[in-house]
C-alpha cells in the first residue's frame, strides 16, 4: 500500500518536475520581455504568442493536418521501403553491399536541402516533393534497426527450424520478422522525430502554403512574429503525436513478448 | 513409426574434422554406434568429448567429414527431411512471442497439419507434461524448469520415433532434475521412441539409459559402451535411485569415465 503510494508520488513528481520548469520558464520569459522591452520581432512574449494562437487555432490544426498527412504518408513508404530492402539484405549478400552503404549515405545527407530540387520536378502545387523528402529521411534509420533485428536469430532457433526442414519463406515468417519486430519499432521511433523535422523544414522552400513549415515562413516574411511562434508550437505538438504513436506501438510490440 | 526397421541409429566410422583459424580441430575419430528402436542411448564424457557434435551429424545439424551415418536405413539428411526425429536442446529455445501453446504446435504448424488437429495434439502433449493450465502462457511467464518441459512437448509433437536430446536438463536445479527424469523415462516407454540423450551427469545417465556410451577427449572418442541392468520404462522410478544396481552402475560409468587408470587397475585384478 505504502509502496504504491510511494510509487504514484515518484510518478506525480516525474510529471510535475518538468511542468514546474516549463511554468518557470515561461514566466522569466514574460519578465524579460515586459522588463526589457524586447521588440517583438526579436521575441515576442508568452501572452502575445497564446492570443495569436487562440485567435488561429482552426488555422493551426489545419496546417497540422495538412503537415502530418505528409509525414504520415512520407513515414509509411519510406518505412515499408526500409524493412523490405532490410529483409532482402538480411537474405542475399550482394544486396547487402548495395544497401547498407547506401543507407549510410542517405542518413549523412542533408536530404531537406533536396526539395527546392524536387519542387521543380513535381511543380510547386505538389505534395509529394515533401512526402518524399520525409520518405527518404526515414528509411536509414528504419532500415538499420530492422536489418539488425532481422541478424539477431538465435542460434538455437537456427538449429530448430533446420532440424524442422522450414523453408527459408517459413523461417522469416514464423522466426525472423516477429524477433525483429522490436527493432523496428525502434527505428520508426527515431523516424517519426526526424521525419516531422523534415516535413516542416521542406515547406521552408516554397510550394503549396498549407503546412505548418509554409505558415510560419510566411507569417515571419509578415512581420505576423506571435503568429509565427504560434504555428511553431503547432509543430511541437504534431511532433509529440508522432513520437508518443510510435512509443506506444513499440510498447505493445514489447509487452507481447515480455521484453 | 519405423520400429519394425529395428535400428533407429547407425554410425560406422564417423568422423568430424572442424576447420578453425588455427588449424583443423578434430572432434570426433572412428565412431562406431548403433541405437536400436526404442533403446535409449546417453553419451556422456567430459566437455569437449564432442559428445553434441555427435548428436548434431544425426541431427543432420552439421555434416560428418569421414565415416557413414544412417538414421532409420537412410542419411541422416533424408530423415531430417522426413521429420523422423524431435529434438530438445539444453536451452528450451521458446519463440518468446508465442503462447506456450502455439510454441507446441510449431512444428505441426510447419509441416501443415490442420488447425483442429494441432490444437488437439497440443493439448495431449500439454496433458502430458502437466502444463494444461499455462497454454495460454507466454514462455517468460514460465520457470526455467517449465520451459524445458514445453520444449520436450515440442519434441514430442509429431510423434517422432527418435529422440535427439542435448543435455536438456543441464540448467535445472536437481530437484526439478529428477522429476524432468522421472517423466521422461515415463514418456519415452509411453511413446517408444528410441532416445539418444547427451549428458554430463553419471547418474543422470544411469537412470534413463538402456546403454551408456563414455567418450573421451581430444580426439573425441567411444572409450567404453556399458549395458544398463535396470528395469525397464514404467518400472523406473524414485526408488531405483536407491538400489544397488543403480549404485554399482555409477560406480561403473564413473570408472569408465576417469579412464585408463582405473581400468588398468581392476586389469590388474587387486583382489
């Protein structure tokens, strides 16, 4: 009993640790600029961005919206490009040789810098220049994890399933995927951060002005400095979602097996 | 199955040469062994006496480099194929992800045996070694000893006529040791599968075996083959650990094992 409660107070401080932080932080920063009279185009203050936000919250979720379906469909094409090349460079050499260093170079990129590259293969009313910079983002990390994974069977599990005279099809179905499953929940972990990242950075570079990335950049180029700030919030929160997804079903994928 | 073809193993000059970095390593030299249908065989020797290397060639888990090895009349390739063996290996190999039920049907599931089916045979097996109750478990639910149990039902699922058992019992306590043994004996007259069991506990071997063979190291060798007179199956059980029979086969199997010396001197004849 006693225990329990101890251990809902280390909880309660766990979480309220943090907030009492971010509470402070927020009000040295109302000080500093109500004290200093900081120009609002230098920082505007807490206040001034929470009346901007209120003021455009359908405008926000919208970019948002707009801005994760990108990532979301960026996230699933690259990851199912990720975990195939995984399975075919965990099975054939050769194909190894062409991917994992072709992985490490994509992850070395700066792949964001490719979309003003890429609007003008689309045409700047397109989508996809941004769904595929996300894409391309997420693949590395996805396909290192999984093809680590997928190299992580037992040997005594190798034994079994010669012993059984399983087919190569049947010992990736019944004995490789399900131990690298955990991995690539890892990976799409570390993807969804990085993809978000890159989702919004690629609206940075002109194209269609739905996103979150396109609303800030404008709202700054007019002087709109707590509007700007407000969609960025916008930004932090969609990034949160993706993050906590992606936790979330790795935590499932692990409670199953007791990992 | 194949109890009628009357042996389950035969090895006639088998060798085993492992190429390493530093050189060819000879694990196994001039073999000679038969296993009779339904006999139960343990090899036994201290480690390196390539006592599993000899189980993995009948496994058909490595390939032997001299000498010939038939399982049921045909290479031990064909009767892996044919699925004419279970094996069990001292760590229960569990697939972490699946019920304790589903890791039963495996092999059953991979040789398509249907869903009603499996399920029924599953159950039997489960029934058997006394885990109905943890089917829907997940392997780390269970104790060390409970895992190694579902991995013998594993073995068992399709009704093997040889049994390939590498010291299966090697991480349990003894207490939970015995009882293992206790049943197993119990299964293996149940089901009259032949066994060929690998070990590194004399009594252990006493207990279960029909024939105890003691290898030797380097290279690894068949030094002595001892006939076990206990009796048989069923009648096994907590109280032939207290015979004298089975003391004095101890007693042999230990002679056996610390080799030369001991036999030299009883050639000796002290008396």
């Amino acid at each position: 009993m006693s225990g329990r409660l101890a251990g809902a107070g280390a909880g309660a401080r766990k979480v309220l640790a943090p907030l009492v932080l971010g509470v402070l932080v927020l009000i040295g920063w109302q000080q500093l600029v109500t004290v200093t009279g900081i120009k609002p185009y230098l920082l505007p203050s807490p206040t001034a961005i929470w009346d901007q936000l209120v003021q455009i919250v359908p405008l926000v979720v919208s970019a948002a919206l707009a801005t994760g379906a990108n990532v979301l469909v960026g996230l699933l094409l690259g990851a199912v490009l990720a975990i195939a090349a995984a399975i075919g460079a965990a099975r054939t050499r050769w194909f190894d040789a062409l991917m994992s260093p072709t992985a490490a170079a994509l992850s070395v990129m700066p792949i964001v810098a490719l979309a003003p590259a890429l609007n003008t293969m689309f045409g700047t009313t397109s989508t996809t220049p941004r769904r595929l910079v996300v894409a391309v983002v997420v693949f590395a990390p996805v396909f290192v994890n999984t093809l680590r994974g997928l190299r992580q069977v037992q040997p005594v599990h190798r034994d079994l399933m010669r012993a059984y005279a399983a087919t190569p099809a049947q010992v990736t179905r019944t004995v490789t995927i399900p131990g690298a499953l955990p991995y690539v929940f890892t990976g799409l972990r570390i993807a969804s951060s990085t993809g978000v990242i890159a989702a919004v950075v690629a609206e940075y570079f002109g194209g269609l002005q739905n996103g979150l990335g396109s609303r800030i950049t404008s709202a700054a180029a007019n002087s709109g400095y707590a509007r700007a700030w407000a969609f960025v919030l916008g930004a932090i929160v969609l990034g949160l979602v993706f993050y906590l997804a992606t936790l979330t079903a790795e935590r499932v994928a692990l409670a199953r097996q007791g990992g | 199955m194949n109890a009628q073809a009357g042996v389950a193993v035969q090895a006639v000059g088998v060798g085993k040469v492992f190429t390493t970095r530093s050189g060819a390593v000879t694990a196994l030299e001039d073999i000679d062994l038969t296993v009779a249908a339904g006999e139960f065989v343990s090899l036994i020797g201290p480690s390196g006496c390539g006592k599993s290397t000899l189980l993995r060639l009948v496994a058909d888990l490595d390939s032997p480099s001299s000498g010939e090895l038939t399982v049921f009349g045909t290479s031990a390739r064909a009767s892996r194929e044919g699925q004419q063996y279970g094996i069990a290996f001292q760590q229960a190999g569990l697939l972490p992800w699946r019920t304790v039920r589903a890791n039963i049907e495996l092999p059953l599931e991979l040789h398509g045996v249907g869903k009603r089916q499996r399920r029924a045979r599953a159950e039997e097996l489960l029934a058997l070694v006394g885990l109905t109750d943890f089917a829907a478990s997940f392997p780390h639910q269970l104790s060390g000893g409970m895992q190694q149990r579902v991995a013998i039902a594993r073995s068992l699922a399709e009704q093997p006529s040889l049994l390939l058992m590498d010291e299966p019992f090697g991480a349990l306590d003894e207490m939970t040791r015995e009882r293992m043994q206790t049943e197993l004996v119990r299964i293996c007259a149940e089901s009259g599968a032949a066994v060929l069991f690998v070990t590194h506990s004399i009594p252990e071997a006493v207990f279960l075996s029909d024939r105890v063979v003691v290898m030797s190291p380097r290279p690894g060798r068949i030094s002595a083959v001892l006939d076990i007179g206990l009796p048989d199956g069923q009648a096994r059980g907590e109280s032939t650990r207290e015979d004298a029979a089975f003391f004095a086969n101890v007693t042999a199997v230990r002679e056996a094992l610390h080799g030369g010396s001991v036999a030299d001197l009883r050639g000796v004849d002290v008396r």
